[in-house]
C-alpha cells in the first residue's frame, strides 16, 4: 500500500469513528445512513450545499430519494440538538 492509499485509509477511518459518533447521538438505527450521507455530502466539491444538488452527487440515479432522505434528516430530525452538538464538539475541538 502507497503513503497516499494508507493516509486516505487513516482519513476515512477517521472520518467513520466521527460518523459513529454522530449517528449514535441520532439514536435510532434507521438515521445512520441518511446521516453519513448528509455529513460526506457536506464534503463534496459543490458549490451549492442544499439538499438538491448534494442529492444529485450522491445518487444521480436517484436524485428523487436521496433527496427526500437528506431532506428528511435535516428537517424532521427528532434528536437532541444539544447532545448532537455536544458530540460534534467532543471531537472537532482540541482537548484542555
């Protein structure tokens, strides 16, 4: 394996314990795909980040629910929004 190849390994299993992270904040195992899908497409190289675009870099050939799911999880979220970005914190800022 390539230096590239095994940082792109670290970054995405960095990336999977933030996700991990998240979805167990979500508490229901019906949100963690839709969640995952939401949070990678806020990475995309686009220049518009609402839900349409980002749908249709997901899923082009299924623009239509995949934009219905990514709609969903950010409009209908029934988590804490504390507790979410209590984790979001517990992970994105430095220690002390």
């Amino acid at each position: 394996m390539s230096l590239r190849q095994q940082d792109l390994s670290r970054q995405g299993a960095r990336l999977q314990v933030y996700l991990d992270g998240l979805t167990e904040v979500a508490g229901r195992a019906d949100r963690v795909v839709p969640i995952e899908n939401y949070t990678k497409s806020l990475m995309l190289p686009i220049e518009r980040k609402s839900v349409e675009p980002m749908a249709a870099r997901l899923a082009p050939g299924n623009v239509r629910q995949m934009h219905q799911s990514l709609h969903h999880i950010v409009a209908d979220a029934a988590w804490s929004d504390d507790a979410l970005l209590s984790q979001v914190r517990s992970q994105v800022l430095p220690a002390g």
